[in-house]
C-alpha cells in the first residue's frame, strides 16, 4: 500500500519538506528525516531526493546532519543567487530545543552535496519573550533578501520576525511583521506558534501562508492576505487552507515555469512493520480569488495521467478524478468493498471513510487523487486529506450526479 507517486523515503521517518529547487532541469526537494525510526524525535536530518518532475523524486543520500554543536537540523529553506547556493536551517540543542538558531550551510559541489555547516547567522531577538524561535524562509528583496522566522510569545502571541541582508551573509533585525493572539477564533483561529510563515505576492496582493500550531499540537495550515510595506504585513484578510488529519507544513516554491506552488507534508501514511512513516503530499499551484488562497494539483500530475477510464474502473490504486456537479454523491470502492464516500452541495461536503467522517468547506469542481494509502481532494475553496485501507488492487468509481473523468495515474 506504499503510495507511488507521493514521496516517501525508503526507511524511517519524514516531515516538513523544503527548500524544493528546480534547477539544471530537475527538481530537487529536501525534508525533515529521522532515519532510524517510525517516529518523530528532535534529532532530525536533512534528507534530499531528486527528479525529472515533482512525482518522480528518487531519495539521494542525507545532506545535513546532527553534529557540529548541532542536536537536530530542523526545517528552513535554500536559496540561490547566481552560482550561490545556501541552505538556512534551525540548528537546536537539547534540551530546550523550542528556541533555535539560524544556520547556513553550503555546498562543495553541487545541490547533491556534501554540504558544510556554516556560521549561525541570526538568533532570537532578546527582547521578546518567547517559547518558539524556528523556521527561516527567504525571498529577494528591494535592496537584497529578507529572512522571515516563526515565533511564539510567552502571552499566546504568535509572530513572524523579518531580518534583512544584502548579500545573504550578514542579517539586520527588522522586527515583527505581523503578529495575532491565539485568543483570536474568527473568521479563523491561527494558533499560538506559526510554524514555517512564508510570504509571497500573488497577483498583487501579499500572502503569508504558514502551519497552525498550539502546544506542541499540529493543526492546519492557514494563511494571511493583505500587503506588506516594507516592515509591517496589513492583514486584510485570514482563512483556512487545509482539512482533515494529514496536510500540514506547507513548502512554498517556485517550479520550472516559476510559478508559486506549495507542497505539504502528510501525516499518518505509514508502514511500521515495513519501517517507514511519513510522505509528501502532490504538489499544488497557488493562486487568489479576491480574499481567497487556492491551491490546484499542479500540472506534473496530470502528465502522469494514463488514458481516460470510460466505465470508472481502474487497475491499480493510483488515480485522478474530476467530479464536476453542484450536489450529488460519489463513491470509490476496492475490491468490491466501499472505500470511501463523498457526499456534497454547492459549498460543503462531508467525506466519509469508515467510520469517521469530515466535513469542509468545497467550490465549484472536485478533484480527488488517490494513490495508495493517500486520498487527496481539492477544491477552490481548500484541500483535504485522508488515510485509505484499500482491500484489493483496483478501484471503481461511481457518482449519483454531476460529470466524471476518471484517469489512471502512473
């Protein structure tokens, strides 16, 4: 039941991926790796693997280990200016390890490595009262690059702190960019830590999208839109990106057309008898509508699209279905057994997997990728997941209403 088109490493344990990169015509993309086991701990590597396309990644060795007054490399970012290449990370020492630092990293050769630790180049301000410091993202700036990082205050607050450089070697704390109490629930409660905030500017208004965190538990991944002037981000506007139990610790990147992407990782697939635990979710694009974030498959995976199933029937667990109806009802079996359900109007649907059951917010057109274990559903209005059992190699699909395509997918 490995999935075979999300990314998943041969053993151990993975989350957050980062620092996704195209460059001299591959993909190369990063993550959070602990490879002696199926679960998490503080000790975590950089892992890396690589590809043609998003969902052809084949894992590389690690880059980036503990050691070097390092007790874990925990999640950042890589940038590249010219022929300079560097990796940013949280380097963390136990036991406290809530309040990292910012270390850089470059390599020998190429994104392949081996890479060298650096300097730490920025640590959490003093003045602040905080119990999380973690997660650089980088982007260029007017006069250089600007280095946002996630933080926590001791009273609820969570942060985004922004520093800046000319030349991506010595930083200027900026101060905080935007900030939001936990207190706050409406229209979306945003935790007390944002984990991995990232900014981007889509169609001329500024995004920060980031993970929602409150202690020590994951929640979802939401966002910010609004604009950014130099030093402080004017939130406009607040909402809600993922669903369900798995997305979490969205990547954001740039593909080979340099359009702005993202990329989660997915929590609960695993095999522990076969000792791995983690994937990556299939990339998305991301795009606004007014006051809202979407996120659509990305294009690599309609490349890996086989042909057109005209009775709904495929060999095989991986598929991509395009459900397009206002209300109605759509049912996925393997093995002549029910796999999962989803039952819809024209803004919410409610899938059903078992026992359990969700309900989230959908637009116009559904798309819905399995492949494996991994059932993801997209929509204009957010993306979801759920952990599958199928019981056999195949799956059928069926819907009361509404148009279908149903394509294999390898």
């Amino acid at each position: 039941m490995r999935p075979s088109l999300h990314f998943t490493a041969r053993s151990g344990w993975i989350n957050d991926p980062h620092g996704i990169t195209w460059r001299d015509g591959k993909y190369h993309a990063f993550f959070q790796y602990v490879p002696d086991r199926v679960e998490w701990a503080p000790s975590c590597h950089w892992g890396h693997a690589s590809g043609p396309d998003l969902l052809s990644l084949t894992e590389c060795a690690v880059v980036l280990a503990p050691n070097d007054g390092d007790d874990g490399i925990w999640t950042g970012c890589l940038v590249v200016d010219g022929e300079d290449v560097r990796i940013f990370y949280t380097a963390i020492t136990e036991p406290d390890f809530g309040i990292g630092r910012v270390r850089v990293a470059t390599p020998e050769g190429g994104l392949d490595g081996p890479w060298v630790k650096g300097d730490v180049v920025v640590t959490a301000p003093p003045d602040l009262d905080l119990i999380a410091f973690r997660d650089p993202f980088i982007r260029r700036d007017i006069d250089g690059w600007r280095m946002f990082v996630g933080a926590a205050g001791r009273d609820g607050t969570a942060m985004a702190l922004s520093w800046t450089s000319p030349d991506l070697r010595g930083w200027e704390y900026r101060g905080i960019v935007l900030e939001r109490s936990t207190q706050v629930t409406e229209p979306v409660w945003m935790g007390a830590l944002w984990e991995c905030p990232q900014f981007v500017t889509l169609d001329g208004r500024d995004v920060m999208i980031s993970s929602v965190w409150d202690a020590d538990v994951l929640h979802y991944a939401g966002y910010a839109i609004g604009g950014f002037d130099g030093d402080r981000f004017d939130a406009e506007a607040w909402g809600r990106l993922t669903y369900g139990d798995g997305l979490y610790a969205p990547s954001l990147f740039l593909d080979a057309d340099g359009e702005p992407c993202v990329q989660f990782w997915i929590r609960g697939v695993g095999d522990h008898a076969a000792g791995w635990e983690g994937a990556h979710s299939f990339p998305y694009r991301l795009g606004r509508r007014g006051a809202l974030l979407t996120a659509e498959p990305h294009p690599d995976v309609a490349r890996h699209r086989g042909a057109l199933a005209a009775d709904g029937r495929v060999t095989g667990l991986a598929a991509d279905i395009e459900w397009a109806a206002p209300a109605g009802r759509l049912t996925v079996s393997s093995g002549g057994e029910e796999l999962f359900v989803v039952e819809r109007d024209a803004t919410e649907a409610t899938v059903h997997v078992g026992a359990r059951e969700w309900d989230i917010p959908v637009g116009e057109g559904v798309r819905i990728i399995l492949d494996g274990q991994v059932l993801e559903l997209s929509s204009s209005a957010g993306v979801f997941s759920a952990v599958l059992s199928p019981a056999a190699d195949d799956l059928s699909v069926d819907v009361s209403e509404g148009h279908l395509r149903v394509y294999p997918l390898g």
